[in-house]
C-alpha cells in the first residue's frame, strides 16, 4: 500500500477537485450528446475514478457513459461500481451486451453481484456463463452468505514441492494474468491439502536449483471455508497479510481471501452498525442521495415510533408524581437536564462496549469487569457533574433542597446509566443478537423512565411531601 503521508493537504485537494471536475465535465458532454469528448476525457482516468464518476451521472447518463468504455476497461470499472449500480446496468443493457463483463469478473466480485439479484435472475445468467465461470460461480454460491466459502476467490498459484525455483516461475509466468494475486504462493501435495505457503520475494531472491520445498513456510496461517467473514477481516488485518488461504474441512485448498475483499467487508460492517446506532436509519446498501425518500421515511418512521410508544413510560411516570411537581413546581425544569445527562452518558457507554465487542477487546468473560468499571467511571462522572448541577440549580433556584435533589439524582442516574450502557450490549451477545440493536436511541429511552422516576422519588424524599 502507498504511504500517502507525506502529501499535502494542497495535494489532496487538489485530487479531490479533479475528481469532482471530472464528474462535472462528463456530465456536460453527455447532456450535449458530445460522446467523442467524452471518450477522450474517459480515457487516461483510473478504472476506480470512472466508477466514481459514473455512479454520479443521472441513471439515463450511467449507460451512455459505459458504453463508451472498451470491453477491458469496462470489465475493471464494472467491479468497482456500486451494486446498486451494477444492477440498474444489468436491467438497462441488452442481455448480450453485459453479460461479456459479468463473465470476465472475479468469481468473488461476481457472486457479490449475484447475493444482491432477484434469484430469477441469477438463475438466468448463471446459464449464459462459460462452463468454468458457471461451475466456479455455483461453488462459491453454495457456501453460506458471510463465511469465507463465499468471499474467496478460487483464483491462486499453487506450486509444488518437488518444483525447482525455475519451474515455479515459469507456472507463474503462464497463470499470472488470471490470478487474482500473486505476491503469496501456496504449495499444495497431490490430493491438494495446503502444505506451505512462500512469499513471491522469497522465490525471486533464491537459487534457480532450489526446490519449494526446501524454501517455503510449512507454518501457514489459514481459515476455513465456514469461518465468518469478520472474523477473516481481523485475521488479515492482526497478521498484516495481502491474502489469507481457505480450506475445506479435508484441509485442501480452495481458494484464497484477498485485503480488498477485507475492506469491503469492514466497510459494510462498519456501516451497518452505524445503521443500527441510528436506530435503523437505512441499510448498508442504501446510498443517501438515490434513495428514494418514501422509503427513507418509511424505514426511519418504524424506529420512531417504537421509541414513541416506549417514550410514554416517561409520560406516565411524570404524571404519577403529580402531587410533588405541584407542591414544588421549580423540580420539574430539571427534569430535562436530568434525562438529558443520563441519556449522553449511557450513550457514552454503550459505544466503548460496543466497539470493544466489535474488535474482540471485550468478551463475555470480562462482563463483570467490564460493568464495574463503567459504574466506578458513571459514579465518578455523576460526582462531578452533580457538584456542577448543585451549584447552579441554587443560582437558579435558591433552593438548597431542590438543588440537592437534583444533584443527587444526577449522581444515582450516571451510575445507572453507565450500568445500563454497559451490561444492555452484553446481554444482547449472550441472546445472539447484534450488541448494536442496543443502542444510543434504545439506552436513553430506558435511562429516561428510570431516571425521572429516581429523582421525583428522591425529592420526595429529601423535601418530605
């Protein structure tokens, strides 16, 4: 990867100007029905920044501007395109016309395309693929949606043992183009069960007479076929690898996970849970400005209303502390500051557990551990937010009494927001279920209803009504 470090900030602008004229000059030429300007100013650009300029483009722009692509060209940029995309192509081109670029795509970014089609479809142009692509294609498809059966790419070298150092070269030479890496060679015995593994430096730099065996790796770090894919992106990511192999459980090799394929995966995990932080707000698919707003509205207005109803628990508890908001009315302009606290400092929480869950820093094992230390850390906020508090409820009041209560209510809702933050994510692994369905919106709502009904109870208590 290229260490960008050392640009300027100038120089990054400068970049994202270009990309964002670029977009602009298509754009025009298109609507002027100029296509040979626009063939012209297409063709020194990046298969990546076509694709970025190009998911810009109006849908009815998208076509003609793909179609001024060579077939090569077209193959790269279609792999970088976003699904959504992707499949407004496949609907808008004639069979025929696309399904050359869907053909030459890799097995791993095709079957991504395919996990995002009607099934009908998919079954249509798995008929119209070569016999190698279709055969390829249906394996990955037979594994289950996110494991590493169906990221890999089945689209390696793999050597053998016996081979010399020329020999291995020269299979290099000859599968090179087709192969999706080869920076990482596998060795593979007969029956093709996964025995070492060499780096492409380590080949180049050894004697022409050397075997594989006597150079490669016997220690290969691998996952197999049924493995989450998260839990592949971290393996990459912990040992610093371009590519991981992936083993059947007769431990033969077939295939391999590449750090794109990674990426792509952390991306989308780390968009859905954003998502669902959110309270659902759209889907890792959704891209915000082609979005259609009915259904925006639509998929953000079902969360609401969840927290609408539960909302109303706050509402009834208000309404039975009746009596001691009308004996002391100045307790009641407290009520938001209190809620509103808790409800920041459970948030607060929940995302330090939630990430942690996320990367593996925190297990279920550490649960008590974990817990305990953000009620030490709740009590510790609540301390000195409630000292605040106690001050300035007294300017505002002049009531040592009311601000006393609302100080020690903001201490007693720290903690127990803190608590709730904490231990509500963990729960929700234990069930199986994603620890980000509990979140910020979820915890406040929670912390809200508990949190009035402490401090009405606590002033009752203090003020003797």
């Amino acid at each position: 990867m290229d260490d960008l470090s050392h640009l300027s900030p100038t120089v990054t602008f400068s970049r994202l100007s270009r990309r964002e004229s670029l977009q602009a000059r298509l754009r025009v030429l298109l609507q002027q029905n100029d296509l040979e300007s626009a063939k012209v100013l297409l063709a020194p650009v990046q298969p990546a920044d076509l694709a970025e300029a190009i998911e810009h483009l109006p849908q009815t722009l998208q076509v003609i501007a793909f179609r001024l692509l060579s077939k090569t060209e077209a193959i790269e940029v279609y792999e970088y395109l976003e699904s959504s995309v992707q499949q407004s192509l496949l609907e808008d081109f004639k069979r025929q016309d696309l399904l050359e670029v869907v053909d030459a795509m890799s097995p791993d970014d095709r079957v991504r395309l395919f996990d995002e089609l009607p099934a009908k479809v998919v079954s249509r142009l798995l008929t119209q693929l070569s016999p190698d692509e279709r055969q390829t294609t249906a394996l990955l498809l037979g594994y289950e949606m996110g494991t590493a059966g169906r990221i890999m790419t089945p689209e390696y070298i793999s050597l053998k043992e016996n081979w010399t150092v020329d020999q291995a070269l020269a299979q290099i030479r000859q599968l090179a183009n087709i192969s999706e890496t080869i920076y990482y060679l596998y060795v593979t015995d007969p029956s093709r069960q996964l025995t070492g593994i060499l780096s492409l430096r380590s080949l180049v730099t050894a004697q022409p007479d050397q075997t594989i065996g006597e150079i490669m790796v016997q220690e290969v770090i691998y996952t197999q076929t049924d493995t989450p894919q998260e839990e592949v992106a971290r393996l990459i990511q912990r040992y610093d690898f371009l590519a991981v192999p992936v083993v059947d459980t007769e431990q033969r090799l077939v295939g391999i996970v590449t750090v794109d394929d990674v990426l792509d995966i952390l991306e989308a995990e780390t968009t859905k849970d954003i998502y669902t932080l959110g309270g659902g707000v759209q889907t890792g698919g959704d891209r915000y400005f082609q979005s259609d707003l009915f259904s925006v509205a639509r998929r953000r207005v079902t969360w609401l209303l969840i927290l609408l109803v539960t909302n109303t628990a706050t509402s009834a508890v208000i309404r039975s502390q009746q009596e001691i908001l009308q004996q002391v009315v100045a307790l009641a302009a407290f009520i938001p500051l209190l809620i509103g606290t808790g409800g920041n400092v459970g948030a607060q929480s929940s995302t330090v557990v939630i990430r942690g869950l996320n990367t593996e820093e925190i297990d279920q094992a550490k649960a008590f551990q974990v817990v305990r230390r953000e009620a030490i850390a709740g009590a510790l906020l609540g301390i000195m937010l409630g000292l605040v508090v106690l001050v300035w409820a007294y300017l505002l009041q002049g009531n040592w009494l009311v601000s006393g209560a609302v100080g020690i209510s903001l201490v007693a809702i720290s903690i127990l927001a803190s608590i709730a933050g904490s231990a509500l994510p963990l729960i929700f692994q234990s069930l199986k279920l994603d620890p980000a369905l509990m979140s910020a919106p979820f915890i406040t709502t929670a912390v809200d209803v508990l949190g009035v009904l402490i401090y009405l109870n606590v002033a009752r208590f203090i003020l003797q009504v």
